[in-house]
C-alpha cells in the first residue's frame, strides 16, 4: 500500500470581500519579487532601482504625468466600449478595426472637407462619421451572430485586418508628400479639423473618457438596456422567457460598443495624433480586452486595471532606456506581472484541499 | 486461484452533493460476462453511482473493486486503464473528424500515428460484434445512432472489459435499439461485461441478465431477469406508499381555466416530442404531471408558454374575469410575453435550477425584476418595486441569504426555488405550472411549497404540478396526469389511485414510444 496525495479542487462557496484583496495583494506582492529575482539574473540591476525608474517613467514630471493619463484615458475609453459586448458575453476582439475606422473616417473629413466647409462644420462631420464608422464595424458582426449564429470572435478578428487593409489603402491615397507612405501632420498650418484644447492639449480626451466612464457606469447598471445585457449575457434561454428579444439586443449593444470604439477613434486621430497610421491603435483594442475582464466589467475598477497596465507598459519603456535593456525585457516584466494579477483569480474562485488516499493506486 | 466472478463490486458506497445524498451506502455487483440492467426512476442516482465507475465522480466513502482487486479511479484515465468505458448520453466527439479519427483520438500509441493500420483493428472490432459503420465518414453527417456506435467502437477499441451504457435507448428508434441489443448480446458473447442504464422496463426484460433497482440514492435489490416481471420491476422501483399527510382541501369553484387539445411538438432534429396530447387544467384544483425523466413534461410545460413551436393543436385559455360561456382565447402562436400578460405563469426547476427562470450572477432583487423590468417610463430601471417584492419573499419564505443583493447562484438549492416559486406567486397568476419544484429540497422546504400551492389553489388559480415523487403527488394534487413517451396514458383521480396504477401507466406495459 503507497499512500498517494491527491489535491482536490472544488468552488469557494463564498469569500468576504478583504480575504479576495489579501489574495490579490499577495499575488502582486508575489509577481515583484519574481520580477525582482528575473531582473537581478538577466541584467545583475539592482530591482528597486528598476521599479523605482517604472515609477520615474510614469510619473517623473508633470508633463510624463499628463501623457500618462492621457494614455490611460484611451485606454479606458477603448475598455469601456468594449465592456457592454463583453458583458453580454459576445467576444468583440474586434474594438482594434472598430477604432481604426473610426480614426479613418475621422482622417477623411479632415482631408477632405478642409477646404469645403468651416471649422466647426469639419469638427461636427468628423464626430457624426467616426461614430457611424465605429457603429457600422460592430454592427456587421452582431447582425450575422444574430442572424446566422455566426463566430463573433473570428469575425470580428477578421473586421480588423479589412479596416487595418482600408487604412493602409487611403494613407497611400492621400500620403504627403508623395512617395512618403505617411500622411504626417493634417492640416499642420491651417489645424482644421484639429479638436479643441481645454486648458493644456491633454485635457480634452482626459474629460471625455471622464464623462463616458460616468455614463456607462450608469448605463450599465441602472437602464432597461444594461439590465437586458446583463441577462443575455447569462443565459439567453432566461433572456427570451423574460420576453427580451435577444437578436436585438446582441445588434443594438454592438452598435454601441462599436459607436464608442469609433468616439475613441476621433479622439486619437483629431485630438491627440492628428496624423492616421495604421498602427495608431497600438493593440489597445486587444489589451482592453484584459482590462475589461480583470474589472469584471465594472467601470470605475477599469480605472484601476487600466492604470495598472498603462504604468506598466510606461514604465517599461523608460527602463529599456535608462538601463539600455532590451524593450521585450519590460514586456517580460508586464507579463510576469499581468500572470500573477490573473492567476490570483483562480484561488480567488477555487479552494484547494489535499487529502491522503490509502487505496491503492491502479 | 479462484476465478474471478465479480467485473465490478462497489462497497458502501456514499456521495454527496453540498447537502444532498445522491447516493447512500450502495452495494453493488457486476458479474463477469453478464448484461446487468440499472433501473431507477428519475433522480434515483443512477448515473452519479455510475460516473464514479468512470471517474468523473470521486466517492466520498467506500470502496470499488475491478476484478476483485481495490482500485482507486480518480480520473477517467484511471477508469480507461481499468478497461472500464462509459458511453455518456451527450456524446463526446469531434464533428469534423471521420469516424476513424475520433476512436483513435487521445491514445498514445508508440510511433507515429498509423492510420490505416487503427483502421484496420477497427474494422475487426466492428465486424466481430455486428457494427454497422461507415468508418471514413464525418461525425457531423451521422444519425444520432451511428454517432453512438462510434463511442461504442471507440471504447472497445480502447480495450475496455466493462461498458456502461447510460440510457443508450432514449435518443434510439425501436429498429435502432433492436440492433444495439444485438450486439450487446454479442459483446456479451465474448466475455464482456455491461451495465445499460434504462428505465424501459420492456427493454430491461429483453436485453438483461439481472436488474438492480436503485430508490432516492438507496440501492433497493437486484433480481435476475428471468424471475422478474414488468409489474414486480415496477413495485421495486416505486416503492410501498408512504404517507406525508400533505394538507390537501377539496378543490371549490372548479372551472376548465387551461384546455389543451390535441398538442403535438416535433424537437429541432424532428422527433416527436408530444402526441396528441389533451387535457383540462381546472381552476382551484391541482392537476399533477406524471412521468419518466424526458416523457414530455418540459416540452409540455414550454409550449403552454410559448417558448416551444407548436406543429398541432390547440390551447385556449378561459380568463377568470371572462365569466361563463366565454369563448376562450387561443394562446398557440402568441409570444411569452404576450402568453404571460394572460395570467399563465411558469416556475420551471431544471436539473441544474439555474438554467432557466433565475439569473445567477443576479441576487434576489435583480431576479425579482426579470418580470418587471419593462415596467415603467424611460430608460431607467424601477428598482423600488422589485426590491419590496425580494424583501417580502425573503421574510415570508424564510430565504436564507445576507442580502437581497448577493447572487442567486450562490445560494443553497432549496433557496434558489423558493425564489424562483416565490416570485411566480408573487405575480398572481391564473395558471401556475411548476416543474420538479422541491427537487433536492429538504422535507420542511418541501412542506412550504406544497402549502404555497395549496394556498394558490385554493385562490382559485389553476396549479400544474409536475413531479417526480409518487407519494407527493398522490398526496398533493387532485388529479394526475400520466405521461408515457410524449402520450398521455391516463388522467387520474389522485383521491382514488394508487401508486401502482400510476407507475403502470408510466411504464406503459401496452407498448412503448411512439412508433412512427
């Protein structure tokens, strides 16, 4: 007879609040003294002074501080649209092409209506086409899943390679000077089409995400529209029994999701670039993803996950810099950091007992 | 050395779900080269005693025996080397992969993968034992019943001694079933050794050597085929009459509120689910739904709420308001909603409680508005209203739970239905039809619902009670209606009958199915 250990994992019945941060503080407690060990082998650095340049990198100045939560704001305007088609566990990995369109048709107003109309006029066109852009990219995939229960997630996977392709099309289009491959500065004499400044140049975007956050919160949490989210997302079969119609739910949240994506897609685009690449969304459409998740979709902890992630990725860069370390050694540090954050979950979720068997092993 | 006589023998053996005994000290026994039936009603534990055969489930006492030796089966690996294989009732293939490649699928063979030489070995295996299968061809383009021959192909091909077959029947036509006990006979022929989890009596008299009849998780006896009868089988399964003393007035008012005439429902891949099903459900009376798990309680109870396609038949609903001789109003090809704003209201208990009716991640309140939500002006959710109906259900019902805020999913399963039944009440319906209400609730909880059925019968509203335990519904309801295979088998007076009429009737010695 060999006595054999078996671990059994089984489902938490409940946990008091401060027991699921305590597990979480040691999760991360935990991934900087793995990150610590990971950077004295690799590099010989001293760890605190690398987490002290993280920090430096994200907020040393004022103005590193601005472009911090400047970067956080976007971020977070991309999580919080994406939230409600998550919530309604309809897999949009698609916010990437959504804000990208919306940031082209942002760009097209811009070039083309400079001239044609005024100011303001550009400014109203270029809101009113990035949210229908933005709009129209999450409607397609919705109406097909509603539709013919199509693969939202491959879809909307392929929505962004066809707006990534659009884009790349109309900078060569409408490239200055030709031959360049770039459109540079649009409207860089005239700043036509170029959204207004509040106070300093990162304000705008700052406040609007502000604002969105507010209202999605409540959107989310107090409408007829999020309560119908919430339980299309649950179950679909309680969805219809509780008399919502689900098809128009799925297309009319995606809509929004897609809406917002495009709102996001002028702010980067006529407030903050004011130039369109392809790679102007920088895979903030699929980090938004982790955000959303790991704020279990509520959007004022979004504030905290994406914060979390935009000092990260800050910081990152500045030690490739200070320390002259390779740019992937700060993405390994992000990763480290990100496993430990979502592995604490699990334990959050699952408890694991040991128990000792005295049969014999087969 | 003594010959080994015993395939399987379970010992003491215990599982519990949370506070539920699925099943309580059971002894059982299979013998080498033999085909032993299991038989149970509904919930009785069967396939839970079975899935610690499989290593799905891990008991929580006692000890199993393969071939007489202890064995410890903590994963289905475990159980695959034990040649012991499971045919589940949801099969677990690939649908793009041929047939071929799903047998094969997960074995770690030595060398590369040799297809055609797999193929080989399982063409013998399916000629030895009389399969009929096209081996190349894709899941997705097979008959539900070829789809199970693959499962079967497949653990024989993975060398398994003991097969267990849980309700192979029930997704089968009779020409299909016939062919599959053909080969079990075959199977067991050559030394194999099975279990076939039913609870068609006809089938278990034909294709068995030896029943063993499990009870509410208890195991009652076996008896070998031969000594048995449809009738005995029956009073095993059922057991003697117990007396609950349920509280049960004499119905008052009774007036026709629900008649259902001719109902007749076909599922997605075309199979009857109802025939010609009628029936009157009268106000102030219960109206008990008798039958077998999967007899057409559910499609029943879905197609009176709209959420089932109607093919034949119609359901006219007689409004309390309506007074007398009113024409009735046809509720077949209304939607839910529409259907529910008539009075009809349903708490349906499905085997995992939450999958319909109830949001998980919602706590009472927020379940409380899944039937209010609408209500209102603007965009804004009326959270006032909901909020005093979970307060009242949570004082009058004594729902154990912090707050009304804290999710559903988390609470216990007795509190999940009081929520559930409780807010149907609540809305004061005409019709109340409730499915397995007090399934897995304790006695007193149980009591509670009884009452609040009888309460609402007693208002006049017309209840439909859809159970599984004899006794209650014997004790509860004033009428029964059998189920047997999509048919009604009888309608009868609950005051008059007994248990045996009524297991006979949902056994249907007659015949069985319904033969297209």
């Amino acid at each position: 007879m060999n006595k054999t250990l078996k671990f059994h994992i089984s489902k938490r019945a409940s946990l008091p609040w401060y027991k699921s941060w305590a597990i979480r503080g040691i999760a991360i407690l935990a991934a900087l003294v793995v990150c610590a060990i990971v950077t004295m082998l690799m590099t010989g650095e001293n760890p605190i002074s690398i987490y002290s340049t993280i920090f430096y990198g994200a907020f040393g100045t004022t103005r590193r501080s601005w472009v911090t939560i400047q970067e956080l704001a976007v971020l977070l305007g991309i999580s919080l649209a994406v939230t409600p088609a998550f919530k309604m566990r309809f897999w949009n990995i698609g916010a990437e092409g959504q804000v990208l369109i919306g940031g082209l048709a942002t760009t097209a107003c811009m070039i083309c209506l400079a001239d044609k109309l005024p100011n303001s006029m550009v400014i109203v066109c270029m809101i009113i086409a990035s949210i229908l852009a933005g709009a129209f990219w999450g409607f397609l995939p919705a109406f097909f899943k509603a539709k013919w229960n199509t693969n939202e997630t491959l879809f909307t996977l392929m929505m962004n390679y066809i707006a990534t392709q659009l884009a790349a099309y109309f900078i060569i289009v409408w490239e200055v000077p030709k031959g360049a491959g770039k459109i540079g500065i649009i409207n860089q004499s005239t700043e036509i089409g170029w959204l207004p400044q509040l106070g300093n140049q990162y304000l705008l975007s700052i406040l609007v995400v502000a604002l969105l956050t507010g209202v999605m919160y409540i959107y989310l949490n107090y409408s007829k529209h999020g309560y119908e989210i919430a339980v299309v997302g649950e179950s679909q079969r309680t969805a219809s029994y509780a008399g919502i119609k689900v098809e128009r739910v799925i297309i009319r949240t995606m809509v929004l999701s897609g809406a917002v994506c495009g709102l996001m897609g002028l702010l980067l685009v006529g407030g903050i670039n004011h130039t369109l690449t392809t790679t102007v969304v920088d895979g903030r459409g699929f980090t938004a993803v982790m955000v959303s998740w790991m704020a279990k979709f509520n959007p004022i902890a979004m504030i905290f996950t994406s914060l979390l992630l935009v000092f990260l990725s800050r910081g990152a860069s500045e030690i490739s810099s200070v320390f002259g370390l390779n740019h992937s050694f700060a993405d390994i540090l992000t990763g480290i950091i990100l496993f430990f954050i979502i592995g604490s979950e699990f334990f959050i979720t699952y408890e694991i007992s040991v128990q000792r068997s005295a049969g014999k092993e087969a | 050395m003594e010959p080994v006589r015993n395939a399987i023998k379970m010992e003491h053996i215990t599982k519990r779900f949370g506070s539920v005994v699925a099943n309580h000290d059971i002894n059982l026994e299979l013998h080498k080269g033999e085909i032993l039936s299991l038989l149970g009603e509904n919930g009785s534990g069967k396939t839970t005693l079975m899935n610690m055969l499989s290593g799905i489930y891990y008991s929580d006492e006692g000890q199993i025996y393969v071939n007489d030796q202890p064995v410890t089966i903590s994963s289905p690996k475990d159980a695959f080397d034990l040649g012991i294989g499971m045919i589940h009732q949801h099969f677990k293939l690939v649908d793009v992969f041929t047939a071929t490649e799903n047998i094969v699928l997960g074995l770690k063979d030595e060398g590369r993968l040799d297809l055609k030489k797999a193929r080989h070995k399982i063409q013998e295996i399916c000629d030895k034992y009389g399969f009929e299968i096209d081996l190349d061809r894709k899941i997705y383009e097979m008959s539900v019943s070829q789809k199970q021959t693959v499962e079967i192909v497949k653990v024989l091909y993975r060398g398994a001694e003991i097969l267990i077959l849980d309700e192979p029947t029930a997704v089968l036509t009779p020409q299909e079933t016939d062919k599959l006990f053909t080969v079990m006979r075959n199977m067991k022929a050559d030394g194999k050794s099975l279990i076939i989890i039913t609870h068609k009596l006809h089938e278990v008299l034909e294709v068995s050597d030896r029943v063993a009849v499990l009870r509410k998780g208890e195991y009652i006896g076996d008896v070998l085929t031969k000594d048995a009868s449809q009738q005995s089988l029956t009073d095993m399964m059922v057991g003697h009459a117990v007396s609950l003393n349920i509280n049960r007035p004499e119905p008052v008012n009774v007036a026709p509120r629900l008649v259902v005439e001719g109902l007749t429902v076909y599922d997605e891949l075309g199979v009857k689910r109802l025939s010609d099903v009628s029936f009157t459900a009268n106000a102030g009376e219960i109206l008990g739904i008798a039958g077998i798990a999967g007899s057409g309680q559910r499609e029943l109870l879905e197609a009176i709420s709209g959420l089932y396609p109607i093919s034949e038949g119609s359901i006219r609903f007689y409004d309390p308001q309506g007074g007398e001789g009113q024409p009735g109003k046809e509720l077949v090809g209304l939607d839910p909603m529409a259907i529910r704003r008539c009075g009809v209201s349903m708490a349906f208990v499905p085997e995992d409680r939450l999958g319909m009716g109830l949001v998980g991640s919602m706590g009472m309140t927020g379940n409380m508005m899944l039937r209010s939500w609408r209500k209102g002006k603007g965009i804004f959710l009326n959270r006032k209203d909901p909020e005093e109906m979970a307060n009242h259900i949570w004082k009058e019902l004594d729902v154990v739970t912090p707050s009304t805020s804290f999710p559903v999913r988390r609470m216990s399963g007795g509190n999940v239905q009081k929520v559930l039944v409780g807010r149907e009440i609540a809305q004061d319906p005409a019709v109340l039809m409730t499915a397995y209400a007090v399934r897995g609730l304790d006695i007193n909880t149980s009591y509670t619902i009884y009452n609040l059925l009888t309460e609402e019968k007693m208002k006049g509203v017309a209840v439909i009670y859809v159970g599984e335990d004899l006794d209650v519904l014997l004790e509860l309801c004033d009428r029964i209606l059998v189920l047997c295979g999509g048919q009604v088998s009888g309608i009868l007076d609950a005051r008059t009958t007994d248990k045996r009429e009524v297991g006979t009737l949902m056994t249907n010695m007659g015949g069985d199915s319904i033969d297209e």
